[in-house]
C-alpha cells in the first residue's frame, strides 16, 4: 500500500486526535467510577495538558521528530501511545482506590495523573511536529484534527458500551493504526513535507498494532480487565456490572429484600423484591393529600421504589421519567425482571427514557404530583465530591416549570439530604414567589426520616385539615417535621421563605443558601464568594468537606504554575547562540496570542454546553451536539482560510476576533432567553437553533489557529511547537478558571470572560515578516535539513 507523505500525515493525525478524545472520555468514566465525580474533573485536563507537554518538549528537543527521520519517528510516538493507553488503564484499575485526600493520597493520585497523561503527552508530541513541519498545510491539518476530535467524541458513546476498561484496549488499537499510516508516509519518496525521509523499521508499529489485537481478544474470550475496586462501594457484594456513556452501574446481592443499585458507586437506590413491602418513605407526603388522583410523574424513579409507592397509594396513571435508558432496558426489563415481577410492564406504569424536566415541559396534560426522588450517596456528599456537579433539576427556572405543569391543587415533592434542608427551602421559596404565590412558606411542608429531608411544595396554599394531614402521616411513621406554615421551625428558615427577607437571610449564612439557577447550576456547592479564601485557605475543611473545590484549586495551581513554566524554561534551556532579532515584540505576541485561542474555545465549550443541556433536553444529546456542530464548523473555518495569503492574515484574524467577541458578549446576555423561547419547538426544530448559534461562533473560532500558524510560519516556524504547547496549558488554566467563575458568577460570567481573552487576541495577533520568503537551509552531515533562521531565544 502506497500513501504519499501529506495522506500518511493526515490520515495518523486523523486517527491520534481521535483516539486522543476518546481516550479523554474513557479515562473521565474511569475516574469518576474508581476515584468519584470530583477527581473526574482531573480526567478533563488530560489531553490539554498533554497538547502543552508536548509542544513545550518539541520545541526545547526539536529532534523527537524532524526530517530526515520525521515520519519514522512520529510512527515510533504514536506506537508508544498505544503502550501508553494499556499502562493508563492498568495502574487505573489496579490501584487501590483512596478513600480520603491526606498526603499518601495526593501522591498517589498525582502517580495516576502522571502515567495516565502519557499517551496525551505523545499525541501532543505528534500533533506538534505535524504543526512544525507541515505549517503550508495548517487550513486542512488543523480541519482533519477537529473532525476526528468530533468524531472520536461520538464514537465513545458507543465504545463505553463495551466496557471503559475494553474501550481503552480499542483506543490503543487506534494509535497504534495511527502508528501504521505515519510509517506508510515515510515510505513515500520525494515528498515535501520531509524530502529526504529515511525509512523506518515498521517493527515496533506492528507489533503494538498486533498486541493490542491480541490483548482485546483475550479479554473478550476471557476478560481480565476488571474493575476490582471502587471508592464509595465493595465491589465484593456486586453480582451485576454495565457501563454506559453516563456512568458505571453496578446492583448488589439481595439483601433483606432489597438489591442495591449504584452509578459510580455513588448515587444509589434499592431496587425491592416484588415479595418485599417497601418501609413507609417521606416521598408519599403527596399521596397523603391526593389519595388515588393522578397522573403522577415520577423522576429518578430508578429502582423502581417511587413507582412501587405509587402503586401501594392507588395511582392508576403513573410516568415514569429515567433518564439513564441502560437502567429501564438492561437492569429492569431485563435482568432484574423477574425480582420486581415486571414492575414497568404494568399497565398502570408508562416509562419514557427522557430528561425528567424535559418530560414535564413537553406533556400535553397537567399532573396532580410529581416526585423528585433522591439518589445521591451521603458518603459522597458528606465530603463534596459532588460539589462540581451540575444539577439543572434543582434550578430556580427548573422548579418553576415543575410547578407550571401541575393542577391548581397539585403537589411537587422533592427529596434532599437532611443537610440540604435550607437551602432547599430557598430554592423553593423563590420558585414559589416567581411563580405568583404571595406568601411562599403557606405552600410548604417538610419531614425527615433517616437523614433525609422531602419538601412538599403545593402550588395552591395548605389549608389547616391538609396541614393536619401531613403532621398525622409524619407522626403516624416516626417522621420528624421540618418545616410548615405555621412552624418554621428556625429564624433562618422563615427568612428564606419570605420574598422580602429572603436575600438578606441567604448572604448572611455560613454557607451558600442562594437559590441555583439554570445560570449556576450548582445545588451541591454551598461555599459562598465571600468566604471563599477563606476556605481555600483551611486545609482540614478542604479535605474533609470540600474535596471538590479541593481538586479544582489544585488543578488550578498547578495548572497555572504550568502555563508560567512552559512560557518561561523554553528560554533558558535554549539559548541563543546568536544575537537576538530585531523583531522580539511580534514573536512575543506570537507566543501570548495562542495561548489566548486555547482559553477562549475551552471557555466558550464549556459555558455552551450547560446551555444546550436545558434545549435539547439531554445531557448527552447536549455534550454531542456541541461537540459535533462546534468542531465540525471550526474545521470549515480552518479550510476557509487557507487561501488567505500570509500579508492579509493579520487583518484576517483580528477582525474575527473582534466579531467573536460580539457574539460571545450578545450570547451572554442573551442566549438564556433565545433558548427559553425555543424550549417548546419540535426537536429537530431546536437541533437547527442550536446550529445556527454554534456554527458561527465555530466558524470564527477555527479560523483563528491556522492564520495564527500562518503568520508565524513567515517570521519564526521553529516558534510553532512552543506557541501550541502554549495553547494547550493554557485550555487547562482556563478549566478550572472557568469553572471557579461559573460555580460563583454562572456560565454567562464565562462567555464574557472568553470574550475579553478573544478581545485580547485580537490585540496580539503577530504581524506577518515584511518579506515573505523560504528560509535558507543547511544540510547537516546526516543528510537533516535545518533551517538557518533565527529564532526568539533559540
């Protein structure tokens, strides 16, 4: 098989890049699984930190791969990757799981971070050097990049169906064909990117190509990568494992009726034998005021205990919103079938795999309850991990539309752990008052059982004989009331629940009590901006309380101190054996300008996503459609400029940042209120809303890396590693920036955070050199062409 040198190149980028992503998501399953949702966030930064490492490391050792041994080495990269990815998913697997954040674990969790970045760090290697010395090719090299991104995104949707830990045998299959196409372009003779290209042994390509082949067979006929442990679960008690894209669901060995069901070993419900009567629950305080009328929609029914509470009170129209579709096919129509005697085949029992809030919006009738159960584990919210967990349930605009889709006398009842107690009942005082009710603690009633706290909210006021209704069950069951009309039990608790208090009660607590929005979407993050140095600063509190803001602090400094030393050391470890050039500002602005394009298109993902979230109704649909609409355009934006000549770039680049930044400044005003009067269009009709708002803002974006590499192609080339090690550091600062500012001030706070940093690079795009011309060459005794140009500092 012949290839010429540009197909080998793009067809091994291709496949790194994809390969890269889907390595990404993987590893984020991975984490969340074994070490919780907070460490997770760590799994993110991977593949930019690797991007930085690697064109840092390129830049300081350009002879990693340049001519004459460009393709053989960059075949030589991507097998190793492969090695890698199988070493990542090993110690992954195999590593005890830490159970808190003292020094010992912080090694280790450092350990993990480290050897699962390797495969990422070569990648960056090889995009780099594809970046070096195929820069003539930058439009359709950073095109093929995106695209493959995209689709390695969709493809982990159904690679983690196999399993996270047989996806990672796949992912190193993957870079080891990307391995194959590299070695194939070095043996293309004449060709320009690398004229005089030695050819390479193929041996070390093949033989990870073929080990990796050898390894997945063997697990298929005898699996052996398995998931021995988790933090929040002994997994010796699990009889039933099933990945999926959101998350790993484990179910327990029948115990006293009941088998545990747990997703990452963290959110967990029972899922009861149909023999087995459920203990009375506070989840019922809306069958004690309705009897027997409905319909009723349940959300995070789950195990099927909501639903059997339901029954048990008389329901006949019962629906059932879940919005895991593994957890309705493969654990309760299917394996589990028989233990609940088919409890969502009844006829009674309507299911629809579906966001819940999504559901309710879109029903074409009124429902007279509806049951928001409670899944999380105490263990995981004792300690924070769940603190950087969006929550677009439990939003101020989220109980609204719940109230907005219930009868004039209907009820929604919402379970929270017994710590969650006041903020809950802020949340639901201001959904209440914006929903037109006067007095909002006349519309509730709280109880608690077993550490749990249900908030009743009635959309009309309580009257005395349903007050005394409640109190009757409560009593009747050893409930422990919480909250009512007539006894707000604490000072603190009447403030919140009373529009004109409300405010002043919520800043002045310890913790953050303001109600979340679809803005900020944070229920489980309770540290408010004013105490937050504070906190920062009680280590002890941190490691006990606050896991999550823990990790993203530490992801933040690091990753910052990162960016500082990438920008720094490549001075210092290569010196100028020359006098410096003249034109030291431009290569300058060169070196700040990229980093600014790595920071504002992270920024603008991860503010764009939790907004589709609440559009296209699912959290995946959302993650896909932004992943694949916003690549895919950014790619066309990159083709676009590749017949701009290198004297109009500068031109070119600055004023699409400058549109970018409108459109980034009208989206963060406004882009709440576009997709809000979009929310009730078909589905199809909200999928191309959601193009045209993404594929201009792609479009924009993408142009601006390949006219970047354009202009410093004509000054300074060798610059192009280190600027794109720049690029990618800087994404991981801008993480964990961006979700410090989204956790505090919302998701449009980032869009207009990424607005300034694109107004920024409109600023320090580098002029092109005056003359733009082949830099002259030297060949050494070898045979490796060197340029014999002077670089900044090199």
């Amino acid at each position: 098989m012949q290839l010429s040198q540009r197909s080998g190149l793009l067809g091994g980028v291709a496949l790194t890049a994809g390969a890269t992503v889907l390595l990404e998501i993987v590893l984020t399953r991975l984490f969340s699984a074994i070490y919780g949702n907070h460490l997770a966030f760590l799994a993110i930064s991977l593949s930019l930190f690797g991007v930085g490492l690697g064109g840092v490391l390129l830049y300081v050792a350009p002879s990693l791969a340049r001519p004459p041994h460009l393709f053989a080495r960059l075949a030589a990269l991507a097998a190793l990757a492969s090695a890698g990815t199988l070493a990542a998913v090993i110690v992954l697997l195999y590593l005890k799981p830490i159970q808190d954040l003292a020094p010992r674990a912080l090694l280790q969790i450092a350990a993990v971070y480290l050897v699962s970045s390797i495969p990422f760090v070569l990648g960056g290697i090889i995009l780099a050097a594809a970046i070096r010395h195929a820069a003539r090719d930058m439009a359709r090299l950073y095109l093929v990049n995106l695209f493959a991104a995209a689709v390695g995104g969709v493809a982990a949707l159904a690679a983690l169906k196999v399993g996270a830990p047989r996806a990672g045998l796949l992912i190193a299959i993957l870079f080891a064909l990307g391995g194959v196409f590299f070695w194939l372009g070095a043996r293309a003779s004449g060709g320009l990117i690398s004229p005089r290209e030695r050819r390479g042994s193929g041996a070390l390509v093949a033989t990870f190509v073929l080990g990796s082949l050898v390894l997945l067979l063997g697990d298929l006929g005898a699996p052996w990568l398995k998931l021995p442990n988790l933090r929040f679960q002994a997994l010796s008690r699990v009889e039933y494992q099933a990945w999926n894209e959101q998350a790993l669901i484990t179910v327990e060995r029948l115990r006293s009726g009941a088998a545990w069901m747990r997703f990452d070993g963290t959110d967990s419900t029972p899922i009861f034998d149909a023999k087995t009567n459920p203990p009375a629950h506070t989840d019922e305080l809306g069958y004690v005021l309705h009897k027997a009328a409905g319909p009723v929609l349940l959300i995070g029914a789950l195990g099927g205990s909501p639903i059997r509470d339901a029954l048990k009170a008389g329901q006949t129209d019962i629906h059932v919103s879940e919005i895991n579709g593994d957890v309705v096919t493969r654990v309760l129509r299917d394996r589990y079938a028989g233990l609940t005697d088919h409890l969502l085949d009844r006829p009674e029992v309507h299911v629809a795999v579906a966001d819940g809030r999504n559901y309710a919006r879109r029903a074409t009738f009124l429902f007279k309850s509806i049951v928001l159960s409670h899944a999380e584990s105490r263990a995981a919210t004792a300690v924070g991990a769940l603190s950087l967990r969006e929550t677009p349930l439990y939003t101020v605009e989220a109980f609204r539309d719940f109230l907005g889709r219930l009868t004039p006398d209907g009820t929604l009842v919402v379970t929270r752990s017994e710590t969650e107690l006041d903020r809950l009942l802020a949340l639901s005082g201001a959904a209440l008052h914006q929903s037109g009710a006067a007095d909002p603690k006349a519309h509730l009633f709280a109880c608690n059982h077993e550490q749990a706290t249900t908030v009743l909210l009635k959309r009309s006021p309580l009257d005395r004989q349903e007050i005394q209704a409640l109190r009757t069950y409560c009593r009747k069951n050893r409930f422990t009331e919480s909250f009512s009309p007539d006894q707000a039990r604490t000072d603190l608790r009447h403030r919140l629940v009373t529009p004109t208090e409300a405010r002043a009660a919520a800043e002045s607590a310890p913790t953050d009590l303001t109600p979340p929005s679809d803005d900020r979407p944070f229920f489980f993050y309770d540290v408010p901006p004013r105490r937050l140095f504070q906190v920062l600063r009680d280590v002890k509190l941190l490691k006990t309380e606050q896991n999550g803001l823990l990790t993203l602090a530490t992801l933040f400094v690091v990753s910052a101190v990162l960016a500082l030393l990438f920008l720094v050391l490549p001075v210092f470890l290569r010196r100028p054996a020359r006098p410096l050039p003249p034109d030291r500002g431009p290569r300058v602005r060169a070196l700040l300008f990229f980093p600014c394009l790595g920071a504002g298109f992270v920024l603008v993902e991860i503010a764009l996503v939790q907004h589709f979230v609440l559009l296209l109704g699912h959290p995946v649909y959302a993650l896909t459609a932004v992943l694949v609409i916003l690549l895919f355009s950014a790619g066309i934006g990159s083709l676009l400029t590749a017949g701009i000549p290198a004297h109009l770039a500068a031109r070119a680049a600055s004023w699409r940042a400058q549109l970018l930044v409108l459109l980034l400044a009208a989206a963060a005003l406004g882009l709440g209120r576009l997709l809000g009067w979009g929310l009730h269009l078909p589905f199809n009709a909200r999928l191309a809303l959601a193009a045209g708002i993404l594929v201009p803002l792609g479009l924009l974006m993408g142009a601006q890396a390949p006219l970047g590499v354009k202009l410093v192609a004509t000054r300074a080339p060798t610059l192009l590693p280190w600027c794109w090690g720049l690029n990618g550091v800087a994404s991981v600062v801008a993480i964990a920036a961006g979700t410090f500012l989204a956790l505090h001030f919302g998701y449009s706070a980032v869009l207009l955070l990424a607005a300034l940093i694109y107004l920024a690079a409109s600023a320090l795009v580098p002029p092109p050199a005056e003359q733009v011309e082949a830099p002259p060459v030297r060949s050494t005794d070898d045979g490796e062409i060197v340029e014999d140009r002077l670089e900044l500092l090199t």
